[in-house]
C-alpha cells in the first residue's frame, strides 16, 4: 500500500526572504536529509545520521546545452511532503519482499529571471539511507532539452576511508579492482597507478567510523546515462555523465515530465548492513510483468565456456558446441538440480572481441550445434537454454531472433560487451528487457555496467557481469585474487546481482597460479569456491567448472543443493578486504558462505538467528594444510541449534560452506 500524505505550498516572497531549510527524516528518525536555498539561491543538501552530518551541504545543478546553466537564482515555488509504506514481491534477490518504506519531500524551484525555467529536487529519508533525484516538470519554457553535464556535488565531512574501482575512459565493462583510499588521496595515491585516473565507477564504498559505513551508487537509470564520479578539491567529490558517443558536449537528450536517475547513499552501522539492504530496487518503478511469477524461474547453469574439455576423454569427441556435448551438459544438468545449459560465444559463429563490427546471423547456428534439437531435448528433460549473442548483433535483428528463439522455446539470452553506459546504451537494456519479456524470456548482461535495481521493474533480468570474476583467469597473472573476492562482497555486490562465475575445481596457492587460457585455474582454496555462490548475489549461478569434474568430488554436493533465489539474506560478521560470512534461508534451509583473504583466519559465531529449531549441518571447510593443499575439502556432520556456536578455520584464501537441514 502506498501512503501519500501533507501537500504544503507556500508563497513564494515568504519563502525567499528567509533562505528556510527544509529536512526530511527517516521513519525511525536516524538519518535526516535536508535541502535549502543558499544566500546566492544555489540549491543544496546535507545528510546526517544520528549526529554525524556526514554529507555537508553540497550543490546541484545542471548545465543544459544552449540555455546554460541551472544552478542558482531560484525561488522556492512549493514543497510537497509524501510518506511511502509499499511492500513487493523479489522474484531473484536476497529476499523474497521488501519493504519500500521511507518519508519524501519535494522542493519545486523556478528561476527568477527569464527565462524561468522550472526544477524539482526530490529527497527521501529511509531507515536504511538516502536518496535524491532532479525532476523535469512540464513547462512551456522548457519542452525538450540537452544536458551536457550534471553538476551533483558529494561534499563529505571527513577524510573518509573508502573503496573505490577507478577508469581512465568512459566504455569500459565495470571489472576492475575495488582498492582502498582515503578521499584526500583517491585521485594520487602513491605506487597506486588507477588512482590517477580521474572517473571513480559506482558504487563507491565508505568507511566513515567504526560504525558507520555507506554505499554510493544510483538507480533507476531511465532515459539518462550512468554516472561517475570526479574529486574536486578537500572531500568533496562531483558527479560526471557518460557522454553520448559521437557528441562529447552531449549528456542527456529528454522531454519534459521526466527524471534524472536517484543519487543515493546506502547507510549502515555496519559494513554488513549495506550488502542486506534493498534500497536500490526500491527506488525503481513497479513490476511491469504481471504474470512474473509463472516463468521467471532463477536458477543455475553450467557453462562451457571456462573449462572447455577439462576432464573429457579424447575418445567422447568433444566440441564445445556440438551436439553431442551440449546434450552431455543438458543430461549433467538435469540429473544435478541445475534449471538452465547456456551456450556461450561461438554458437552462431566465432567472434573477436578485439572488433565491434562482426556481422552474423545470430538465427543461424554452427554446422556442428543442432540448435533445433538440443533445445528440444533440453525441454524433454526440463532444463532452459540461454543464448549468449553480442549486443550490437542482438540490436540489428532484435524483432527477427527473438521471435525465433521464442518459437524453438529458448528460455533466455545473454547479452555481451555491451561496455558503455551512455543514455543510448542504458536505454538498450531497457529495450531488451521489454522485448524478452513480451516473449516470456529470461536475460543476464555480461560486458554490463553495474546494477541499478532495474529487475525490480523487470524481474526478468536476472543477473549483470560488471565484475571481474573467475574468467580473468583465463588471461590475468594478478586476479582475481582472495582479497579482491572479500573485497568485492561490500562493493560492487551492494549494488545489485552479480555474476562471478564462480566454481573452480582447479584450485591452487597464490604463489603457484598461472594465468592461461586452455584449462585454467584460480588462486585460493574450492573450499572459497564452493562458499562464492552462497556470498555472491546472482540470479543465475553460471558454475564455471567442467561437469566430468564435478562428477568425482562429493562437495559437488554444495552446488547441487543451491537455490535460485533466497527468502532473507543477513550478513553474520565481515570486514572490508579481510573476510566476510553470511547466511541466507531458502524455505526450511540455511545456508552459510565464508571466505577469508590471503591470510588463514579462525572465526567464530552463533546460530541464534535460527530462532528455536534444530538443524542438521554439513559443513565443507578446508583441511589443516589447506595453505598448500588447497584443493582438498574436509566434510562434517552435526546436529545443531541456536544455543551453538560455530568454530572454523579458513586456509590462506580460503572458505567455508554450511547447508543447515531443519531436523526432521
């Protein structure tokens, strides 16, 4: 239920004359976002929580090409105040409901002089952050307009610690490595070579004190382009649009009503806080498929592409996208509990990434891939295929291929090196969302730009890339590596799902990793492994390993046990960089996910979260040399309840998985 509550609006003199403040409070009253008109009438805001103003006042404003800038000279026309208490259905998420809950004020402002442009700022105050937005009001002075840049100003308090993925350009695919700053120095850092490149990618992860921590990013990114981020001068930070592609001084091309996407800040007093919050979908619109509940099925799928051959013996005849192994796979799936077979790059002809200008026909498969049968055969045993195709391939027989995977019943696609964000290219996604879904189809973006809670609105996206997970090491010496996958939990996972591709059998010690493309292997123990795909946020779990090595190890059993989504999420202990553990229910199961950095770590915590039953655990830890054997797995059974705690050791890189069965 939506709630709309309070309409004031005042005289404009009486309003001017005194420069009021206007504050907006969080229902529990923590976190306060407030907005004023300075003495030279700029628009500004500030955010406190408790009693840190952790964001002091810091501009907006816009600059439209040709009527120039729209940042100061205004006078407040109205203020309309809303509360919002709405609970909604998460078809693929860390919880099955959230509760969009939050108090919102709406400041409309009108330059004095000509030509009078008209501009609403929107805040919202929610128990668990903050966000704010521009709105474009219908006007005659202003039907269509140009922005060239955005001028949202981050003007922090204090020389926060924070965890930033820094870029030199704008096409970029978002994978990189969260590193640690300080605000003073995140653009000249020494021995640090990203820190001098000038665009900080979203989200941005901070560490204000002991306990207070919070996440920028933004969401609901819809006729408008991503944003990064510039430092200006102290602590204080400016947004910066990706710009269209052929005209630099361009950034946004709209029409009046419309909205810039909502800047936001995730506020926790622990890191943990950040990774269970779901403020980012809630500030997207509702679900536009009505019947997502029949067909939207999350999941997990193999995926050839990784570990190619491995395991295979030369007589099985193996081709990666021939019929035959592709069969393999759909009867591995089936028998194993995955949902879903994805046939990767090459089913319709090979592709070089190094080129953007390949011309196929994405309708017609490899002379060796019977894409007609496998996915008859496929529906006889229950499981989906998704089809991984290149965005810019996709775009030109958009109509022609989607009807023609519909019609073979293909039940999703994977859309790749997409790596931009610009307005042309986020709308793109939006397209392609509306255009699987009118077809009942599934969709995962590789190549993406981060999540911006999007799926809310199309619950038919399942996952997003932006990370640079398992495949790197394929082609990368130095990643991904322990840290980087701790890391990565309270950065890039905040802003949404994630695919990793976790779930390396061929697992080695740091020192020992070598990066190769034929048949590679990861740094750190498959005990951190088999921990990936309950701490990572995804949709679709695409389990990287080759099935004939699964078939020979019983943690397998981990990967087969995994749902597709989960019922609640909550983060048990976790420090930035170091390690992280969480736990994460699906029905009358449990589930526990840990992993350490490069140093061997014992941890300790209490099951109190598991109310008044008892459950039967298996636990998947590493072995006491696990720092040199990191491949083998040691495998417990208890009973256990709330009034116990769990003691365990992780290895150099290492991990741990816990399935908690309530007992019977």
């Amino acid at each position: 239920m939506k709630i709309l509550v309070f309409v004031f609006l005042f005289a404009v003199n009486g309003i001017t004359s005194i420069f009021p403040q206007y504050s907006v409070e969080s229902p529990d009253g923590n976190i306060k976002m407030s907005f004023r008109l300075n003495s030279d009438l700029e628009p500004q805001y500030s955010i406190t929580y408790r009693s840190l103003n952790f964001l002091k006042w810091s501009n907006l404003g816009l600059n439209f090409k040709g009527s120039g800038q729209l940042n100061s000279g205004f006078n407040i026309i109205g203020v309309e105040n809303n509360s919002i208490d709405e609970t909604f259905r998460i078809y693929s998420g860390k919880s099955a409901y959230s509760r969009n809950y939050c108090n919102e004020i709406k400041v409309s402002l009108e330059e004095k002089n000509s030509p009078n442009r008209k501009l609403d700022i929107y805040l919202r105050a929610y128990n668990d952050g903050a966000a704010l937005r521009y709105g474009f009001p219908e006007q005659n002075n202003m039907n269509q307009f140009i922005i060239s840049t955005e001028d949202t100003y981050f003007n922090f308090g204090g020389n926060y610690e924070c965890w930033a993925m820094k870029k030199d350009r704008f096409r970029h695919s978002y994978e990189g490595e969260y590193r640690e700053y300080r605000l003073s120095n995140i653009d000249n850092k020494p021995g640090d070579s990203t820190s001098f490149f000038p665009y900080i990618t979203l989200p941005l992860t901070m560490k204000m004190s002991e306990d207070l921590y919070v996440c920028v990013s933004e969401a609901n990114i819809t006729n408008y382009p991503g944003m990064h981020l510039v430092k200006t001068t102290g602590n204080t930070l400016r947004s910066k649009l990706a710009p269209d592609t052929v005209y630099k001084d361009i950034s946004v091309r709209g029409n009046t009503p419309s909205f810039s996407p909502w800047r936001l800040f995730i506020i926790g007093e622990k890191a943990g806080d950040l990774i269970e919050s779901n403020l980012i979908m809630n500030l997207n619109d509702p679900n536009k498929i009505p019947d997502a509940e029949s067909w939207i099925k999350p999941g997990k799928s193999t995926w050839s592409w990784w570990a190619e051959d491995r395991g295979f013996s030369p007589d099985f005849g193996y081709q990666i996208l021939g019929t035959k192994t592709v069969k393999y796979y759909i009867d591995f799936a089936a028998a194993n509990n995955f949902q879903y077979v994805t046939l990767d790059g090459g089913w319709y002809g090979w592709f070089d990434a190094t080129k953007d200008d390949a011309v196929h026909d994405i309708t017609k498969s490899l002379p060796e891939l019977d894409l007609p049968e496998v996915t008859r055969y496929a529906a006889s045993k229950g499981i989906g295929i998704i089809l991984w195709v290149v965005w810019y391939e996709l775009e030109r027989q958009m109509t022609e291929a989607m009807d023609y995977y519909r019609s073979l019943g293909i039940k999703g696609i994977k859309v790749d090196f997409m790596d931009r964000d610009d307005q042309y290219m986020t709308d793109f996604y939006k397209r392609t969302a509306e255009e699987c879904a009118a077809r009942k189809m599934i969709v995962t973006f590789h190549g993406a730009y981060k999540p911006d809670g999007l799926s809310r609105t199309y619950p038919n996206i399942l996952t997003y890339e932006g990370v640079l997970g398992n495949e790197n090491a394929r082609w990368i010496t130095g990643f991904p590596h322990p840290k980087h996958n701790v890391t990565l939990a309270f950065t890039r996972m905040v802003a949404g799902p994630m695919d990793y591709t976790p779930g390396s059998f061929t697992n080695v010690p740091e020192e020992k990793f070598q990066g190769r493309w034929r048949h590679p292997m990861t740094k750190g123990t498959r005990s951190q492994q088999l921990a990936m795909p309950i701490v990572y946020e995804t949709g679709i779990q695409s389990l990287c390993e080759s099935p004939k090595i699964y078939e020979q190890f019983p943690e397998f059993e981990v990967y087969r046990q995994l749902p597709g989504t989960w019922d609640s999420t909550l983060v048990i202990d976790g420090k930035i960089g170091e390690y992280i553990i969480i736990a994460r229910k699906s029905e009358d199961k449990w589930f526990i996910g840990g992993m350490t950095n490069s140093q061997s770590r014992d941890v300790k915590f209490s099951l109190n979260f598991l109310g008044n039953s008892r459950y039967d655990a298996i636990i998947y830890s590493d072995a006491s040399d696990g720092d040199v054997n990191p491949e083998k797995v040691i495998t417990t059974k208890i009973n256990t309840g709330p009034g116990n705690k769990f003691a365990i050791k992780m290895a150099k890189g290492g991990g741990f998985a816990v399935i908690l069965t309530k007992s019977r």
